[in-house]
C-alpha cells in the first residue's frame, strides 16, 4: 500500500464547515461518529480524536501577534488599535498626531520637520471639529470625562452619561442652556442608571455650573427623553461610605441588613438616601460596639449630624421589630 493511501485512510478530509450557520451542538462534537473535537493551533484545524475527521480548517487565530509596531518595545501586540468609544465625539475613529516632535526612531524632527508637524497637527485639528455641533461635543465630553473621573465614576458610567448628552443634542435640547448644565445632568443621570449614584451636593461641588441650573437641566433632559431612572436606594452608598470610614465586613453587613429591613416600610419617603446609608452605618457600629462618631460618618457623606441622629433612630425601631 502506498504512503498516500494510508495517509487517504487515517484522516479523511470532509467539505469545509460553516459553524456560523452550524448549531452549537455539532461545533462540539464530531458530525459523524459523535467522538471529542481538538483544536490544533499550529495547522488552524479543528479534528475528531475519535476517527480524524477535519471538522473545521482555516481558522483564524486570534491571539497575539509575535511583532510589534507602536514603539520598538514589543510590549503592545495587539492585532487592533483601541476599542471605538462615545467617550471621544468621534469614538477615536479619527487620526491621532502626538506632540512629542520626533520620528519614529526617537530622533528629534529638525526645524523644517517641526513646522511642517505643527500645520498637519492644526489641519487635523479643524478637521476633526468640522461644525459647531462637533465643537459642541467635544467640549461636553471633556467635561463628562472631568467629572466622572472627580467622582470616581466607572467607565460605564461615563459612557451611559455621554450617550445621554449625544441623545439630548440629538433631540435639540441645548439652546437656551449651558453645555456644562446639561453634561451635569448626563453625569448624574449616568451615574443612577449604573447603580453607582452620586449626591446632588457632590456633583454640583465638581460642577462648573450652580446647583439650581444643574436641577433644572436634569429634570428637562430627564423628561423629554424619557429616561427610566430609579430612585436611588441607600443600599448603593453603603459600600463608598464604608470604604472611606475604613469600616470592617461585620459593620458593613449589618448597615446593609438595617436598610433591608426598613425598604418598603415608608421610612425612606422624602428622605436622602446617602443620609439614610449614613444613619445605617452609624446603628451598625452602635450595635457591634464600633467606635465610629457621628461627625466622622457626617463628613465622609457629607450629612449633618443632626440628619444622622434622627435618621437611625428611625432604622433601629424598625430592624428591632423587624
């Protein structure tokens, strides 16, 4: 027998396999004898270990690549440039041209080369900001980006608040109000959505705007587009509260425990929930003998003393009925 029949006989090359179209159970398994499939990276193939069968070829490797082109170092291989984001008012589609003034050797551009950067840089520049509107969000967004980062806000939260202020110039909700009012209002309109909300008195304090103007602006942008958001619910400031009082698990569970307790029960109706999540906090450490005082606890939510001292009354009453 010859070396190609027996090569014919060990594995038997079947037609290519779409496993788009494919279900997912026949990507896990052979199609033919139902045997355990392996991947072989070297030869971008998938085969049956049973009988041989050539499930799958040419697959397209994903992972790193073994040569590097950013800077010499070789410490980037990625096969793409950065994600798109609505964090930049062109989701960094556009080109990039640095300031640093050297080739791509590090050598430094001589004075001709630097002039001539100088007016690419200011060509780039204009066109990437071609109409007000782009002029408009670019400056929205660095203040989106100033204040979440201020806030300790997660990129999530800053993404959903700049796709909230692209829907409000969408919707032509900006004349007659100031771009850091309503980008104000993206912030923490954004971060409620995400469950990571932030008090009116903390946004405003990184706001470039008053507080009556930021009010205004959020309860219009809030209206016209119809956003779903929830009211905020103390159990969502315990864990930053917490972590700035460096208070132990024990002390964190029970405030949450507390709060649990009271939900439902109409003592949070018309009441801060950041006060509320301090009084929680403050009756946790009571009970588990923690020495926490209530003027430690009022300046890191910045509440007074006096809403925490009414406050966890109020929650002691109901987790001791509870």
């Amino acid at each position: 027998m010859s070396s190609v029949d027996i090569q014919s006989e060990s594995v038997r090359v079947a037609p290519r396999v779409d496993t788009r179209e494919a279900p997912q159970e026949e990507r896990q398994s052979c199609p033919e004898c139902g045997g355990q499939l392996a991947i072989d990276d070297e030869h971008a193939e998938t085969t049956c270990t049973e009988c041989g069968l050539v499930v799958e070829e040419a697959r397209i490797d994903r992972g790193p690549e073994w040569r590097s082109f950013d800077d010499g170092t070789g410490a980037n291989r990625s096969r793409v440039g950065a994600p798109t984001t609505n964090l930049l008012h062109d989701e960094g589609l556009s080109s990039h041209i640095g300031w640093e003034n050297r080739d791509s050797y590090g050598r430094t551009l001589t004075t001709r080369q630097r002039k001539r950067m100088y007016r690419l840089r200011t060509w780039d520049e204009r066109f990437r900001t071609r109409d007000h509107k782009d002029r408009n969000l670019k400056q929205a967004l660095g203040e989106i980006q100033r204040m979440g980062s201020a806030l300790g806000l997660s990129d999530e939260a800053r993404e959903t608040a700049s796709v909230i202020y692209r829907r409000a110039l969408e919707a032509d909700l900006l004349p007659g109000r100031t771009i850091e009012g309503v980008a104000t209002a993206a912030v923490y309109a954004g971060a409620r959505q995400m469950n990571t909300p932030r008090s009116i008195d903390e946004v405003a304090a990184v706001s470039r705007v008053d507080e009556i103007e930021f009010k205004r602006a959020y309860r219009y942008v809030v209206r016209e587009l119809g956003l779903a958001v929830q009211p905020a619910n103390p159990q969502h400031y315990v864990g930053r509260l917490t972590s700035k009082l460096d208070v132990d698990a024990e002390t964190e569970q029970l405030a949450r425990d507390i709060l649990a307790a009271a939900d439902g029960t109409g003592t949070f109706n018309g009441k801060s929930p950041i006060g509320l999540a301090a009084a929680a906090i403050y009756a946790a450490a009571r009970l588990t003998d923690r020495e926490l005082t209530q003027t430690a606890i009022g300046g890191a939510a910045d509440v007074s003393e006096v809403t925490i001292r009414n406050r966890y009354q109020e929650l002691l009453e109901v987790y001791g009925s509870d």
